[in-house]
C-alpha cells in the first residue's frame, strides 16, 4: 500500500494473495493505527472506495481490483466558544432546546470551525455532555445545515444517553414541514427504502437494497399549484433521510441542491437551500419523566416562499 498524498490517500491492488480478503480487515492491516471499527467509519462517510464504488466492509475483494482511501483533514479538536446568538425554546439543567437557523452547522467539519451551533452552545452553557467527544459536546441529534427548526441538547451524560436512546428506540418523535415540488397524489402515505452512501457521488446518499433501514411517513398539508406542503415523520433518523426519500418517489423537496432537481423556477433566491424545517419534537424529560413537545413556527423564509407559490397559483 502506498501513500500517495502526505498521508491522506491510501491506494492498493488487490494481490492474488489477498483475494478473498474482507476490505474492513484488509485496510485495517495495510495502514497503521487505524482499527476496523475506523474503517467503518470512513465507508460509511464515502471515504473508502473499490474501483471506484464504495462497498460495505464485509465485502469479499478480487484480484485487481484498486483500494482507494481518503482520510480527511484532521479538524482541530479545539472548539471555541462565540457569541452568537441562540433562539431558545427550553433550558433546565439538563437539556436545552432550540430553534436553529438555516445556514447554521451544527458541529465543526472540515471547511467549518467556527460559527456552529456547538460553538454558541459552549459560549451560552457552561456544561454540556462529553459523550459527543471534543468537537461535539451535547450533541444528541443533528439537522443539515441548510434545515431549521427544533433541535434538543443535553448537558450531562447523564441526560445525553436518555434522549439518545429514546431516539434510538424510535420513542422519540419528530416531525418537519417541506415544501416540495409537484402535486402529491396521496393524502398520506409510508415511504421504505433503506438509505446508504451512493455510488455515483460519495457526497450524496441514495435509495439502495444494501443500505440501512429508513422509514418516512408523510401527510398533505396543501397543494399549491405545481407544489405541495408536506408534514414528514421520521421513525428512523438516517443521513438526509427525508431529502433522499421525498426525491425517491418523484417529489425533491424545493430548492435541495444534493436531491433537488436543477430546473429554474420563478421562487429561486427566496429559500438559502432546501425549504425543510423540523417544526416539532416530542421525547420524555430524562430526569423529570414529563412527556415534552416543542414546537417552532415556518421561518420567515418558508413562509415568504409558501405565499410566493400562491400567489403564482391564484394568478392562473
């Protein structure tokens, strides 16, 4: 195996030797200091690749065939506070519930470290759980960085496994509002497709046999001419789990620039990235036992974006 890039890109050739051989083992034993469950890790974020498709790590390799793997950039595991300001919905001790802006990460990647929702979470608390590691301190549940709306952080351990389970055990519940393009047919409906990396764009996910389970139940709102206003729930949280699978069965939600599609429309500019929103979030307080449900109304942009639509439809 041979570094080609200053330690960033791994390439091998698969000998006849190691026909036969899991990838997972394979590259945990070419490279040094990096284990299977890391291996995982970076198949999972689209970073490990044979001949180009990303395979899962119990795939059995061929002779000739080509290993590529790229490490990505370390990301400084000095998360800063800032002052930046935060819509709060809720704060105990334990957890704090917000309403995030679009445009606002989450956590710290590579390109961003600063401006996060982590990096005004440690300037406004002064504890949060650990459990997330360094880079993402009371972290529990992530949105994308161009969808708003409820989010819940926990500020011990202690509070952070009982949210994180009870998403785990789907007990928890979410629910977001999309504008999306086309009419759907359906007052309501269940759409399954299990989700995993693609293989034509390792930035993207795609419906796929080999992927892991997803389920997205969905309900109308309104048809609004060439669009409708969609309630989706979530009873599996997969990465861009509702984008993947509203473009899935034929209906991109507005404006998404992964899964959306690249016709121009009238309504462009109105909405900085897809028109999704997780308007309300449902999950047991985990040290008072109560039954909590927070909600935060259509930003101004999705409603400026809904009005637009409709008065394009009434002028028909």
């Amino acid at each position: 195996m041979k570094n080609t890039m200053e330690n960033e890109v791994y390439t091998l050739l698969v000998s006849e030797e190691e026909k036969g051989s899991r990838l997972d083992a394979l590259v945990a034993k070419n490279i040094e200091d990096i284990s299977r469950a890391r291996v995982q890790k970076l198949l999972d974020e689209g970073c490990l690749t044979v001949d180009g498709a990303v395979k899962k790590a119990n795939y059995r390799l061929r002779v000739g065939e080509e290993i590529r793997l790229e490490i990505p950039a370390a990301v400084s595991s000095e998360v800063l506070p800032e002052d930046i300001p935060l819509d709060i919905l809720y704060e105990d001790g334990e957890i704090i519930v917000i309403n995030k802006a679009r445009g606002m990460a989450v956590h710290p990647s590579p390109g961003i470290y600063s401006g996060t929702l982590v990096n005004a979470l440690l300037y406004h608390c002064s504890d949060l759980s650990g459990i997330g590691g360094v880079e993402r301190p009371g972290i529990v549940h992530r949105l994308d960085k161009d969808t708003s709306g409820v989010m819940v952080a926990a500020k011990n351990d202690f509070a952070h496994a009982a949210l994180s389970k009870q998403i785990g055990e789907k007990s928890a519940k979410r629910i977001y509002i999309a504008v999306v393009c086309g009419s759907i047919n359906e007052e309501a409906g269940v759409i399954k497709g299990a989700i995993g990396r693609s293989e034509k764009d390792r930035q993207k996910m795609a419906v796929r046999a080999d992927g892991k389970p997803a389920v997205t139940h969905f309900r109308v709102i309104e048809r609004i001419g060439d669009y409708t206003l969609v309630e989706c729930r979530l009873e599996t949280g997969r990465t861009h789990q509702i984008r993947v699978h509203l473009a899935h069965i034929g209906y991109p939600v507005f404006g998404d620039p992964k899964y959306g599609s690249r016709r121009k429309t009238p309504f462009d500019g109105i909405v900085e990235g897809q028109a999704l929103h997780s308007w309300q979030m449902t999950f047991v307080h985990p040290v008072t036992g109560e039954e909590m449900t927070f909600s935060a109304p259509l930003p101004k942009d999705m409603e400026s974006l809904v009005a637009a639509i409709r008065d394009r439809a009434e002028e028909k």
